[in-house]
C-alpha cells in the first residue's frame, strides 16, 4: 500500500504528476493512477525506481510504501 499524499508531496518537489512520473516508469497514466490509488500494487522494481528518481530516505521509503 502506498502513503498517496507523501508520495504525492515529492512528486510535486520534483515537478511532477501523474503524467509525467508514469511517464518516466513506462507505465499507463490508468495504471500508474491504479497503483497510487492502492487498487493495484507498485512492483519492488517500481518502488526502487521512485526512491531513486526522488533520492528517498530509508525512513521515507517505509513511509511511502510500508505503512
């Protein structure tokens, strides 16, 4: 499950958006808009791409992702 508003609060640090970070994670705007919204879940894969595009903490990373 992920934390929407934290992860929502960096993307807008980075000057992103739904589009755009999709974008980066060559994922459909419908499927990524799925995985933020908790109807599906980010792949490990994808959850190490967004710690990496936003220089994520530990301590962030488990906000976002595992609580």
């Amino acid at each position: 499950m992920v934390n929407k508003s934290l992860l929502k609060s960096k993307m807008a640090l980075n000057n992103d958006n739904n589009k755009t970070l999709s974008e980066k994670m060559q994922l459909t705007q419908s499927n990524f808009s799925s995985k933020l919204n908790s109807k599906n879940n980010f792949t490990d894969e994808e959850k190490n791409f967004i710690r990496l595009e936003y220089n994520l903490t530990d301590t962030e990373f488990v906000e976002n992702f595992f609580q």
